[in-house]
C-alpha cells in the first residue's frame, strides 16, 4: 500500500449495522485487507419504524432496535475502501441498514510494544 493512505494519517472507520450483516461485513473486510476490527452489540433509533409487541398481556413499543457497531482503526488501507465494503456488505435497501462514519484518530498506542502512531496500528 502506498504511504499516502488516509493522507499519511491514522483513521477509525465506525459503523452500526444490522446484527444479521456481521457475517457478510467480516468477510467484505477480510477481502479488503482490514488488519483487526472490534464488534460491539448496540440499541439505537434512526428511521427504522418502531415495532409494537406484548408480553404477558401489556401491548409496548419497541423503537431501540439491535445493532452492531463495528470498529476498524486503519492507516496502511485506505479508510474510503474499508467504509465502502462495510456499505456494500451492509446494504439491504431497507430502513435501518445503518451508517458508516469515519474519523480521524490523532494518536495510537500499542501497549504491549509501546509503538505510537502508524506503527501502533
């Protein structure tokens, strides 16, 4: 990869998905190169429509939805890659496929070796 992904800088790729699109996410960043990622189980609200349930007799509404939020600190793949395979691995047409933001990161540290910056990651 070239020194000049992500501008030279380090970057957090984030996304909140559907929990049923982890499979697909993974293997779309396995295929991109995507060095380590972290998987989170989230609730959100967005332009997913609430959903009305009962549970022992009492009607509620359920507008938190299950999501799973991935993470994906990158610097040697450009994060325009990583974000555009989550999208494609993510997406259903449906309300509630979810988002995929990214950020810059300004600094890294590695614990166990004590690297920062682009070596950390």
């Amino acid at each position: 990869m070239s020194d000049l992904a992500n501008d030279g800088g380090i970057k957090l790729v984030m996304a909140i998905i559907r929990p049923d699109k982890l499979k697909d996410v993974k293997s779309a960043l396995a295929e991109v190169g995507a060095p380590s990622l972290t998987v989170t189980n989230v609730s959100g609200r967005g332009s997913q429509p609430a959903t009305k349930s009962q549970w022992r007799g009492e009607e509620y509404t359920v507008d938190l939805h299950q999501k799973v939020k991935i993470e994906c600190i990158v610097a040697e793949i450009p994060a325009e890659d990583v974000a555009d395979a989550i999208a494609d691995a993510a997406h259903t047409g449906e309300k509630g496929d979810g988002k995929v933001f990214v950020l810059p990161v300004e600094e890294a540290y590695q614990v166990r070796t004590g690297k920062t910056g682009r070596d950390a990651v």
